[in-house]
C-alpha cells in the first residue's frame, strides 16, 4: 500500500494589523478643518483670530484639567481627612465625663 504524505504542521497564525482608519479619519478631518478655515480667513480675516481663540480655550481647559485633577485634588482630599479626623478628635474630647463613673 503506498503512504500518503503526512500534514505538515500548520505555522501559527499572526493576526492581521488592523488599518489605522480612525488616523486616516482624523487627519482627513483636520485637513479639511484647515482648508476652509483658510478659504475662509481670505474672505474674512477676523475667522483666524477665533480659531486662534478657541485654541487659546482649548489650551487653558487642559491645563486647568491637570492642575485641578492632577495636582491640587489630592491636597484636597487629604485636607478634608485631616479636617475629618480633627472634628472627630475634638468631638470626643468635648464630650463631658459622666461624673457618676468617678467616686
């Protein structure tokens, strides 16, 4: 009887790279953004100087995100706990002793 070529072994399969559609999107987005802001900054030149405006907001929200949620948030927290503890602290010392405990 004649033997039948044995199966080689399957190499592992890579998994396929995604396209990068969502960078594709976006930059076609800005490009476009930025072409009829330009068509139209020749006819009005004022609509520069609100886009440049509105990067100036853009700009101030993030670095108020990061001061207020990155650095001065846990100050916060931790100076609501300290004045926790220092109420707690201050309401069992103020608690007068029950004078019938001591002869």
């Amino acid at each position: 009887m004649t033997e039948l070529p044995l199966p080689r072994p399957r190499a592992a399969r890579q998994p396929e790279a995604q396209p990068p559609t969502v960078a594709i999107a976006l930059f076609v987005g800005f490009v476009l953004t930025a072409a009829f802001v330009g068509l139209t900054a020749v006819i009005i030149p004022g609509v520069l100087l609100m886009v440049v405006a509105g990067f100036g907001m853009v700009l101030l929200f993030v670095l108020q995100y990061f001061l207020w949620a990155k650095w001065l948030y846990p100050i916060v927290i931790k100076m609501e706990a300290d004045s926790l503890t220092a109420s707690s602290l201050s309401t069992d010392n103020s608690q007068p002793e029950n004078p019938e405990s001591h002869p």
